[in-house]
C-alpha cells in the first residue's frame, strides 16, 4: 500500500469503532469520523512510505505541537483505516500495549458464585492497543496505531515490545494456546505503527534499529506556514502575514519555550476570531495563548514592541 493523501478525500468516512474487542466480539461497529487538515511535506511522506514498506514503526521527534501525534490521525484517515490510540503514562508497562487480565473481577464474580456456562479466562481478558491491531491483523484487517510519548515510561518499556514489534504476534499466559499474529504471508496488512518522542529520555538503541526515524521540522518557509494557517481556517491574509512575522522574530528569540504549532493556530484562530486588525499583532495581544512562560512573555514583548 502506497501512502499519497491527496486532496480529494472524502470531508467524513466510516471506519471501525476501535472500542470494541475485536478478539471476543468479532469486527467492531463503524462511526464516522470528520477529516482534520493535515499538510503532508513530501520528505514526511517519504518517510510514511519507508516505514510502510520496510514494515518497521516510524518514529517522530520534533518541537511540541508540529502534528507528531495528528500525524497517525491523518494516515487513518487517509487510508481508511481504523486507529488504536495508546497513550503512554509514566506507569505504563510494555504489556499493558496487548492486553490486561482482570483476576480481581475473577475473583470476585467467584465469590459472589456468578454461574456461568463454563469459567472462561477469556471473559476477564481485554486486549491493548497493539494487541487490538494484532488482533484485527489476524481476522484480516489492516489498523493504524500511535504510540504516543513513548518517552514519558521508564527505559524498559521500550525494550518490553521488541519482539511483540519484530515479530507482530503475542499469546496470553492466562490462557495456554490463546494466541494472535499477523500473518507472515499478508504484509499487506501489518499494522502502521506510528511512535512519538519528546526527547526526555534517550531510547535503548535496541528499539532505535527497529525503526525508521523522522524529524518534523516547524514550517521555515513562509509560504508553508500560510497554507497551514490557510487550512486551519485563518483566511485575512492580512492577519496571516502579521502573524508569520512575529512567529519568525520569536524563533530567533532565546525564549524558554517557543511556540509550536499549535500554539500559534490557537493564537491566530483567536485574533480572527475578535477581528484583530493586523497592524496590532505585533504587539502581542492575547499572548497567553502564545506564550506559556511569564519570562517569555515579557521578553518577547519588550523585543516586539521595541521601536
């Protein structure tokens, strides 16, 4: 499957309700889902095609707010697919990605002698993110699915999904012969596995070479952060060029934290939206929408508004 989103996608389509437990319920519902504006540049979407060619997760790093995590939202979309989604916590566990046993219902419902037609193990099995895309690869059908900040875990978490990622297949020890893999002879339908890292650890060079890597840079041209304003509904050209004025004099600025992406779409839709005449963006109004520290603030100020 060759990745090219194109402009004529469908404004909404219908893709699996992610859920359901396709191992227990068969194929999930459908819902709709709305399109979000996404600018693909082409050395990203070289970059979607390598990995989904070579079959290997691609790994995102990249200031805050420039679309890691929309990235997989987008290929969803784009390719109709359904997206798992898991977020990684600080308490996260490598295993807790394909499934999670609930022994304390167990035990309970045992207590309180709930009588079954058989005391099935598989009743109190709910599977994770990747078990679900592993799963679903199994009845024959293709997901997408995110990692998100992989970097917030400790350093084992990495290293606990290396053969899970390598090998695509993973059984449960609750119940011996319970198993779930892609089928090695269908790379059509290896799931697409998106992974974002914030840097705030450095990943085991283990889960490094199992990877393809891409840095998305903030938009340097001019004329692509018009179009992304453009797509983002922000349609005064006036106040689009103010806009990438100031958002390039605050890159150049030594500031604790520079706005991202998303950071400068909220602030832009904002000023539209209470009709802020250009000639006053230089002076920073709203920037709490901007500017997340007080220091930044007061810097960027002084330096904009400096005659």
């Amino acid at each position: 499957m060759w990745f090219d989103p194109g402009d004529d996608l469908p404004p909404s389509r219908a893709i699996e309700d992610v859920t359901a437990d396709i191992a227990t319920s068969g194929l999930p519902p459908m819902r709709t889902v709305d399109r979000e504006p996404y600018r693909f540049t082409d050395p990203l979407k070289a970059a979607v095609n390598l990995a989904v060619s070579i079959g290997r997760p691609l790994l995102l790093q990249g200031d805050p707010g420039v679309g890691k995590t929309r990235l997989a939202h987008a290929i969803a979309y784009a390719l109709g697919l359904p997206l798992e989604q898991a977020h990684i916590k600080s308490t996260s566990k490598g295993k807790d990605l394909l499934y999670a046993y609930d022994a304390v219902r167990r035990l309970h419902d045992a207590q309180l002698r709930i009588r079954r037609r058989k005391d099935d193990v598989r009743d109190y099995i709910r599977l994770g993110p990747l078990g679900r895309v592993i799963a679903r690869a199994h009845h024959g059908r293709r997901s997408v699915l995110l990692i998100d900040e992989i970097d917030k875990a400790d350093l084992d978490f990495p290293n606990d999904l290396l053969r899970e990622l390598d090998e695509l297949a993973f059984g449960v020890d609750e119940v011996p012969g319970w198993e779930h893999a892609v089928p090695r002879d269908r790379p059509d339908l290896r799931p697409i596995i998106v992974v974002t890292n914030n840097e705030e650890k450095t990943l085991p060079g283990a889960f490094l070479r199992r990877c393809i890597f891409h840095y998305i840079e903030f938009p340097a041209g001019r004329d692509d952060l018009d179009a992304i304003l453009s797509m983002h509904g922000v349609t005064r050209p006036d106040l689009r060029a103010a806009v990438i004025d100031v958002a390039g004099r605050l890159r150049e600025m030594d500031l604790v934290k520079r706005p991202g992406l998303s950071e400068l779409l909220d602030w832009a839709g904002f000023l539209q939206a209470v009709d802020t005449p250009a000639e006053k963006v230089g002076s920073l109004p709203y920037r709490d929408a901007l500017l997340k520290q007080r220091t930044d603030q007061v810097r960027a100020t002084e330096r904009l508004t400096r005659r």
